[in-house]
C-alpha cells in the first residue's frame, strides 16, 4: 500500500479516542490491576476528606479515567465547579 502525504497541510489534525474498559469507581481500577488496593483506600479517603489532588500525565495515560473514578468518591450533597456551570452560577 502506498501513501501520499500533501505537501501542506490545512486542516487541523484530531484526536479520536476509543475507551475499551470501562472503569467508574475506585475499585474497578483494582480489579483491573492498574491500582492497588491501598492506593485506592488513600485516594477515596483524600477526596472524602476533601482534599486537593493533582492528577498529571502524558497524552492517553487514564487521567480522565482516573478522574471520573474519584468523582465517584465525592459524598452526595457536595457542590463542585461541575453542579455550578451547569447551574450558570459559575463563569
């Protein structure tokens, strides 16, 4: 197979991301042995607790993933920035 590549390129290049696991509490990341069972301990004891936590990596390394497995963490009837926008009282 032979491809051409344009000598300029106009267009933007994208991103297209396929997630294959799905991954939405703590635990599921120790299941999947990409976490260890202490670590999940110490990270829904953090966000319980409040907090801050930096989550840091290159392209495609799970911060998303990881992200969304905390939030799941976080005790119901906390407001965060997301509750806010949504409810267009934060700018």
């Amino acid at each position: 197979m032979v491809g051409l590549v344009p000598s300029q390129i106009t267009a933007r290049p994208a991103n297209i991301r396929k997630f294959v696991v799905k991954a939405d509490h703590l635990e599921d990341l120790v299941r999947l042995w990409t976490m260890t069972r202490s670590a999940a301990r110490f990270l829904d004891a953090s966000v319980v607790a409040g907090l801050n936590i930096l989550v840091a990596g290159g392209t495609q390394y799970g911060k998303m993933s990881l992200l969304n497995c905390l939030s799941s963490a976080i005790p119901c009837g906390t407001v965060t920035t997301r509750h806010l926008r949504r409810a267009g009282q934060l700018r």
